[in-house]
C-alpha cells in the first residue's frame, strides 16, 4: 500500500540530485546512530525512526539504492546499462564519504548497515535487475562471471569496511537482509485475483 512507502524518502534517501542529504531521525537529541545501506534501509526506516525516538536516541541517515556498504565497490557494465546514467565509480564514491563522515564524528558510536546483501553478489530472484551489481575491480568491470572470485573479494571488502570503523571504536550492527520470496509477492497476488475464475 502507499502507506508501506518511506513518508520521507524523497528527502532522504540519495539519488542523482542529492548525493548525500543530511537526513536524521528519531527523538530530538545528538545523533549517537548511523543508519547506512540501500533501498532495505529505506524500507525499514520507519520502524527504525520508531525504535529511536522510543529509546531517546537519533540517528543519521545514509541510504543509496543499489549500493552496499563496501570500501572500493564498482557498478558491473550491466548495472550501468540498467541504470542509465549510473557511473561506474558512483557506490565507491558515496561509501568512501559516508564512511568518512562517520569516523569523522565522534558522537556516532553505533552504526547499522541495513542492505539486501546478496543481490550484489547473486542476482535478483525474480530475474529482473542487473546481474552482477558490482565488482571490485575495474578493468575486470565488463567479465565478472567468476561467482567464487566475487564472492571472496566481497566478504573481504565487507570484514576491511567493518574493521576500519570497529578500528575508529565504533560498534558496527550487520541486519539480516529481509526474508524474500522467489516471485514478486504484489504481482502474483494480483494476477490470482485477476484470473481466479478462468
């Protein structure tokens, strides 16, 4: 439904007219959280903003869709087809100034990355979207068939991205991806309603 919707993603979530928009929510006190991830966390922000404001605490906001929270990560050639007018260093340019920002704060202690894990790494399951999403290094940007490779270089820039904030004291939160299902849940639902009596 359109209450399902993030009342507040058009000024929070970044996109290609605003890279990095400052974006806090929960109850109205020094940001001690930072909430970084992709459209997940978007998904789940008002639950989040909820959960904060009920433990008198804020957070800061940093979601970009399509991009997880991994140091060096590159859009794959298809992503870039998919996605029009993404660059391929556009992910990498955001984390790096999202992790920035966030060692450079030192009220920030805990930090929650909230990201739809695996299709970077294997693909939508409704075999829509690009596949692979990203790669890590950028002459190997237009053959990233290796899944094993990929999957190595991404657990290892996952474990540098964590360590380099734990490293900076921080407390890094890693959320479950949310459960999914192998077709898209609205569609089949409508077409059931559509064709039950044929």
């Amino acid at each position: 439904t359109l209450s399902d919707v993030n009342p507040r993603q058009g000024e929070c979530l970044s996109d290609e007219k605003k890279f990095l928009p400052e974006c806090r929510l929960g109850a109205n006190t020094i940001p001690s959280v930072a909430i970084w991830g992709d459209s997940h966390a978007d998904a789940v922000f008002k639950v989040m903003e909820g959960a904060l404001t009920e433990a008198n605490r804020s957070a800061l906001f940093y979601a970009i869709s399509g991009c997880p929270p991994v140091l060096g990560a590159l859009y794959s050639v298809n992503a870039i087809r998919w996605g029009n007018d993404w660059e391929i260093d556009k992910c990498k340019k955001f984390n790096r100034t999202v992790h920035d920002r966030i060692v450079s704060d030192p009220q920030l202690r805990d930090v929650f990355m909230i990201v739809r894990w695996s299709v970077y790494l294997r693909g939508y399951n409704q075999n829509s979207g690009p596949h692979p999403y990203i790669v890590f290094e950028e002459e190997k940007a237009a053959d990233a068939s290796d899944l094993q490779e990929r999957s190595r270089q991404y657990a290892e820039k996952m474990i540098e991205m964590m360590c380099s904030l734990t490293a900076q004291g921080k407390n890094v939160y890693v959320v479950e991806p949310i459960p999914e299902m192998e077709i898209n849940v609205p569609i089949e639902l409508a077409k059931s309603r559509l064709f039950r009596n044929r």
